[in-house]
C-alpha cells in the first residue's frame, strides 16, 4: 500500500485531518466549475445571453439524468471507505473491480436515455422556443460524453474514499486549462457556438478520466489486482447497490425539484433564464469549500465507522460543522456587496438587465448559505456512516418544499420568489439533517461487521 497516497483518518485530530483532506478536494472542486464558469463566460461574452440561457437551461436536466449514475458512485465510496477503515485490504480491492463495472454500466445506459430524451426533456419544461435548439445540441453532445466524468468521478471517489484527495485534483486542473483553451479556440476562432463549449467540456472530462485511472491504478498498490479477478463479485455488488440506489434516488430527487424549479424559470423572459444560470454558476462557486468539507467528512466518518471508532465520527461532524458555518457568515458580506462585480464577468456590457436581476437574487440567497452548506454536512455524514436513507428523505424534503415554495412565492411576488422559493428549502431540508445526527439513530449503521 503506497501510505504517500492513501490516508488513515483513524488516528490525529479531526479537525486538522478535515482540513488537509478537503483542501486538495476544494481546488479540485473549484476547478471543476470552471468547467461550466468557462461556458457561461465564452457564450455570454462572445456569443449572445440567448447562447447563454440556452446553456443554463440545460444545467437541472443534465444533473437529473447524470445524478442517476454518480449516485451509484457514492454508495461505492461508503463501502470502499468503511473497508479500508476495517483494514479488509482484500475487500477494497473486491469492491474497486466491482465498481468499475456498475460505473460504466450505469454511465453507458443513463447517457443513452440523455440522448434520446433531450428535445422531450427540454419541452417537458417548457423551455423558450428561441433557445430550445442550441439547448438540445447542448445536452446531447454532453450525453455522448457523459462516460468521462462518470469514470472520473467514481475514481475520485474510491481515491478520496481511501485518503488519496490529491490525485483526483492533479488531473482535474489539467483537464481544466485545457477545457479553457478549447473553449475559447471553438468559439472564438472557429465559432462553433453552443456546441463548441459543449465539445470541449466533453474532450476535458475524457481526459482526466484516462489520466487519474492511469495514474492511481500504476500508484495505488492497494488497487492492483491480476486480471483474471477484476470481476463484480455477487456481495459486494449488491452492498454497492444497496447503498447506492438510496444516494442515486436522493441525487434524482434532487434533480427533479430543480427541474421543476427550471420550468418556473422558463415561465419568465431571457433575461431571468439568463441571470439564474450567471447565479448559480456564482454560488455553485461560493458553496464549493462546504461540499469539500462535507466529502471529507463523509470519508473520514466512513472510515471511523468502520475501525468502530464513533466517538471520532461524532468530533468530526462538529468540526465540519464549526468550519463551513464560519466560511459561510465569512461570504455573506462578499456576495452582498460585491455580486454586481462578479455577475459583470460572465455578462456583456449592454446585457445590464441580467446583471440587476441577477444582483436581487444574490442578495437574498446569500444570507442562507449557512443553510445549504449545513446540507452538504449532514447528508455527507449520514452517507458515509451507511444511514443512507435519510439523505433520500432529505432528497423528498427538498423537492416538496423548492416545488411548492418556488409555485406560491412566485405567484405572491413574482420571479423574485424563484431565490427565496430555493432559499427556505435550504433552511427546512438542512434541519432533516440535523435533527437525525442529533438523534443517534446513525450508530449501528456499518456494513463492516466490527
């Protein structure tokens, strides 16, 4: 087992161990936003804010088909994580083999169904007719490369579920410059539009996918295993599935409130279709270190789980929680003040209409970010103990509160509900959460028998 690229969370402080882990992982993140960052700069500035809805429209669509799949990944990564916490070496590698099929199964049959139901899907949401086709040759092109970052993904995730957050990031900030330089080469010089944005972001995912495989599979020594045995074995299997269609339904779940919350969107002009895709761009931004805490915390409360070590799990949880609340309260002010600036980078000079709504919707999500961030923890923690049906519930929380919110403020105030309809479902779905940590009930939920 190569120790200078995998991690032990049994032992040290939780604390310090939550914050070297998620720094690689924050980079890491942060750079894959730049993937749909790029997109949205390149189309609004050089192109048209029609391109640039017609991008943001597919974004809760994509996440809907695309979360099936990865889903299946995070009940992967539970159960390589609470293995390696158990020190069953033989198992990890079991359930790495085991992985790499269920993950370009489900990548192979979501991006077909993606395929063929884009133009349906765009319809179903009622997407504007002026930007409905550039937003179908949009979600296609991503759907024939949706295996590249569904082979990322699960990867990444196997490597942070064995300590490793430092190898996903390697080949992630290459994959990253290298979607910036094509970005701006299909759209500026060979002006290829939507679709050029779309090829690159694709050609990217493959590319990192194929180096951090390559990469782990030649360094993680733990992983390595004759050929004649990388099969699916029967138990494993079904412990993958098991776990993992709850995180896939609450992904799904998740997807489908924002789908619906996307179809309100559309009921308005361009220009809030166009300033909804600029602001989420800006906040899937601004709420990244929350996520990266929350993967943390899921690895290391995987792995504690399964060395029997609750006491630890406990300390994490509060330690994560005392970090991305901090973080959060930090960024109120920023956003506030400061998310003219930002929404000018991604908007032409003319599109000043974007701009101001998008200025409105930033100042009343921002002080809810403590919420959101709060979610990240507490379904990460839950995930990783194995209590994996209450993210679902979170998941079912979510969609009946963003849908139902998003119809009635809407209705009472107009598009300006669509951000507060998102902002009070941050508030109720997080105390799900919380409530159930509080609770105790997670204990006891391990697949490892200690």
């Amino acid at each position: 087992m190569q120790k200078s690229l995998t991690k032990d969370m049994t032992n040290g402080s939780p604390t310090k161990l939550l914050l070297k882990f998620s720094l690689p992982m924050l980079i890491g993140n942060l750079f894959q936003q730049i993937y749909n960052m790029v997109d949205s700069i390149v189309v609004g500035k050089f192109v048209s804010s029609d391109a640039l809805a017609a991008v943001g429209a597919t974004g809760s669509l994509l996440f809907f088909i695309n979360g099936l799949a990865f889903g299946l990944s995070g009940g992967i990564s539970i159960v390589v994580s609470q293995y390696f916490g158990a020190k069953d070496y033989d198992k990890v590698r079991k359930a790495f083999a085991t992985a790499t099929y269920i993950v370009i199964g489900a990548a192979i049959i979501m991006g077909i169904i993606g395929f063929l139901s884009s133009r349906f899907l765009l319809e179903l949401i009622d997407t504007p007719a002026t930007i409905i086709s550039d937003s179908e040759i949009y979600m296609k092109i991503s759907f024939v490369g949706v295996i590249g970052i569904a082979c990322y993904n699960g990867m990444s995730g196997i490597l942070r579920a064995l300590g490793d957050s430092t190898t996903p990031l390697i080949f992630l900030i290459v994959a990253s410059i290298l979607n910036v330089v094509l970005d701006l080469l299909f759209v500026i010089v060979f002006h290829w539009g939507v679709p050029g944005v779309a090829i690159a972001t694709i050609i990217s995912q493959i590319v990192s996918a194929i180096g951090c495989i390559t990469y782990a599979y030649a360094k993680v020594k733990i992983l390595r295993m004759p050929l004649s045995e990388f099969r699916p074995e029967k138990e494993i299997f079904i412990k993958c599935i098991r776990l993992g269609i709850p995180v896939a339904l609450q992904n799904s779940l998740v997807s489908i409130s924002l789908v619906a919350l996307q179809g309100v969107i559309n009921s308005y002009n361009e220009v809030v279709i166009a300033a909804n895709t600029v602001v989420t761009r800006i906040e899937q931004l601004v709420l990244q270190p929350g996520a990266s805490v929350g993967m943390a915390l899921a690895s290391f409360a995987g792995q504690n789980v399964g060395a029997g070590h609750d006491d630890r799990v406990k300390k994490g949880y509060k330690s994560a929680s005392i970090i991305v609340i901090a973080f959060s309260i930090f960024m109120l002010p920023v956003m506030y003040f400061g998310g003219e600036y930002i929404m000018r980078l991604f908007t032409k000079q003319e599109d000043f209409e974007v701009v101001i709504t998008g200025i409105q919707a930033i100042r009343i999500t921002c002080f809810f970010y403590p919420f959101v961030s709060m979610i990240f923890i507490t379904r990460n923690f839950l995930s990783g103990v194995g209590d994996i049906k209450v993210p679902m519930i979170m998941g079912i929380s979510e969609v009946i509160f963003r849908i139902s919110l998003a119809y009635l403020f809407t209705a009472l105030i107009g598009f300006k509900g669509i951000w507060w309809a998102t902002s009070v479902n941050w508030f109720f779905t997080s105390f799900v959460g919380i409530i159930r940590i509080a609770s105790g009930k997670w204990k006891n939920k391990s697949i490892v028998n200690k």
